[in-house]
C-alpha cells in the first residue's frame, strides 16, 4: 500500500531579518524530518550572519542580535546552500515538505539562493502548507490563524514559538493533526495534495483581495501563485533578468558607472544576455557596443554570480553574472548609455546607484581594496 503523505514529512522554517522576501536575509533555520507519529528523525539547525543589521524589530521576534550572528554564524552563501541541498535531497526522494505559510519562506529562500549564485528549489513540491489546508478545511472557524493559534486549535504543543527548529517541527505536527482530522478529505498522494493547495490558495487570494477592495483598498492586488510567489505589491514571482555586469577599476581606485538613456541610477557597465549567448560572451559585446572597449573573454575575471532589484524594472529581479574587467583605453559614449561616470566607492555621494552595485559590487571592491592593503595584488590574484 502507498504510504500517506503525512506519514514521512521534511520540515523547514526560516528566521530572518524582516519580512520583504526581496530583501531580507535568513538569520536561522531548520530542516528535519518526522515519522508518522511525529517524532523528529533528523535535524539540521542553522544560525548564519546574514552580512548587514538584523534590525531590532526582527531580534525581538526570533531573540537573535546582530553581535550573535556574527560571532557564532556561518557565512550566509554557506548556510543558504546547505539549506537548498538538504531541501532539495527531500524532495527528489518524493518525501513531501512541510511550510506554513510557504509563500514567505520559499520565496525568501529563492530569493537568497540567487543573491549568492546558488541554483534556487525550481517549482519545489510535493510542499504542504498547513495554513492553506487549514483555512480550506475550516474557512469559517474565528480567530487568527498563526502557527501558535493552530497548532493550539489542533493540540500541537508549541513552546518555543520563533525558534526555527520549534516552529518547524509544530508545523509538520498540525499538518498530521489535519490529516487526522478530515481523513476523508486528505485522503490524497503527495502530488494531488500539492495540486489542491494551488487551487485553495488561489481561491483564499481571490476572497482576501476582494474583501480588501471593497473595505480597504480598491487597487490592492495580492499574488495568487504558490508555493513561491513574490510578495512586493502582488506581483508574481517573475524568472529575473539574466545579466553580464564589467567591475572596471582607474589607477585611483574609482569605478566606472554608466547611466541609460531615460533613467536616473548609475550601474556597472553590461547588459542582458541573448538567447544561447554566455555571460562572458554578453559582456564583451555589450563593452564593445556601449562603451566602445575592445576586450576578449580572456580578458575577464570572474567575480560570481548575484541577484538584486533592477534599478530601472520595479519588481524585477537582476541575476547578474559580474566580472572584473581591465580599463582599455578611455570609454566612450554609445548605444542606449547617456553617461559615463568614475564614482569613488568609499564617497559615492548622493549618485543615484542601481541596487546591485549599491548592495553588492561596492562592498566587494572595498574589501578587496582592503585586503589589497595587506597582500601585494598580485600575490592575491595567483592565490
């Protein structure tokens, strides 16, 4: 006989620094695994130093502080692979994964897994998200439906709330609880249940943006896609924008930025990939075309691969590939580029500066100016 869904269920929670899925970072987590009588068979626990403030607001929910993280965590890139893998190992064995509210989580980790060139959970399932079945199953019950409201509700013991490793066991415990409670209606593989979450969620989005509409807001837009739907102002999880982006450094250290025709952020020079073209391919035409450099693909240094916000498309993420290119000659002016500018990374002033470069590739130039000034660089390049 085939085994019931909620008989061998993965579980997984994410503390993080705030609540925009975009943005924020993971703090701490937790992967386990749970029999049918919901005993905890593995566990794997996390504390990671998410690389900016964890601001007050969120250390009051999860009771982690910024000193903490980067005493006692692990780097983020490290933490958000081994949290992808162990998910990822879970689901390829067909052992469902258990999320409350599966939205803000797997989103979230989509969302890390790129910002440090990690291949992301693409279209995860078989997931079980007890707050969507819940509100399926009992839509008119009174009350708020967190996890500490319905694991009570269900007779889960959950005394740790905001603890990763707590909440995530919780979660797995209420979906078997549910499963016990409408056997008739659960009685479903892994894979039909996964399919009627998407429509339940829908129809709960649906009925929640209506209610918000005729109360509240008569613009408001919520997202109705799930298990990984974006959820700054509604908009669906989008794929991102494959780029090529050059780092270009002057003798002085300053950093060459260029601005398109029509916006206001500076960016690293590059662009968008074609179809079938590599980055390095990508970034060499995209120098040559807007800035006039001639370069090979040789000429380039890997620096990794990030995601951010686009400066210039809201609610779209970049998936850039960067690399370090040297200066060739002095860069003209072409194509869609209607400025060219050398910024000083330590005083970039009040220049409008594209996320990417803002967040990530000015941070990296100065610590590696930093490190340069204590390794001769070539010594550090051979390394």
């Amino acid at each position: 006989m085939e085994r019931g869904w909620h008989e061998l269920l993965a579980v997984v929670d994410l503390e993080t620094t705030g609540v925009d899925v975009a943005t924020s970072r993971i703090v701490s987590a937790h992967v386990g695994l749970l029999d049918a009588g919901g005993r905890v068979l593995e566990r794997h626990d996390w504390l990671a130093d998410p690389g900016v403030e964890i601001p007050d607001g969120a250390a009051a929910v999860h009771g982690i502080g910024t000193a903490r993280a980067r005493r006692d965590g692990r780097p983020a890139a490290l933490v958000v692979a081994e949290i992808v893998a162990r998910l990822r190992g879970f689901l390829e064995r067909g052992i469902p994964v258990v999320v409350y509210n599966a939205p803000y989580d797997l989103s979230l980790l989509h969302h890390e897994a790129l910002r440090h060139g990690i291949e992301p959970l693409r279209e995860p399932g078989p997931i079980v998200d007890p707050l969507v079945i819940d509100r399926a199953l009992d839509p008119h019950r009174a009350g708020k439906r967190t996890l500490v409201a319905v694991a009570e509700h269900h007779g889960v013991a959950l005394t740790d709330a905001h603890d990763a490793g707590a909440d995530a066991v919780a979660a797995g415990r209420v979906a078997q609880a549910i499963a016990r409670a409408h056997p008739g209606q659960l009685e479903l593989s892994a894979a039909e249940l996964h399919a009627r979450q998407q429509v339940w969620f829908a129809e709960q989005a649906t009925s929640y943006q209506e209610w918000v509409r005729r109360e509240r807001d008569p613009g408001f837009r919520c997202s109705d896609a799930w298990p990984v739907v974006s959820e700054r102002r509604g908009r669906h999880l989008a794929e991102p924008l494959r780029i090529a982006a050059a780092v270009i450094e002057r003798a002085d250290g300053a950093l060459l930025f260029v601005r398109k025709r029509g916006t206001t952020a500076f960016l690293q020079p590059g662009g968008k990939l074609e179809p079938g073209e590599t980055a390095s391919a990508a970034l060499v035409r995209e120098l040559r075309e807007e800035l006039g450099m001639e370069l090979a693909r040789e000429d380039l240094v890997p620096i990794g691969r990030f995601a951010a916000p686009a400066a210039n498309e809201a609610g779209v993420l970049v998936d850039a590939q960067v690399f370090e290119a040297p200066l060739n000659g002095i860069p003209g002016v072409a194509a869609e580029i209607e400025e060219a500018a050398w910024i000083d990374p330590q005083r970039p002033g009040d220049v409008d500066i594209a996320p990417l470069s803002r967040d990530i590739l000015i941070p990296w130039a100065l610590a590696r100016r930093a490190r340069e000034a204590r390794v001769p660089r070539a010594t550090s390049r051979s390394a």
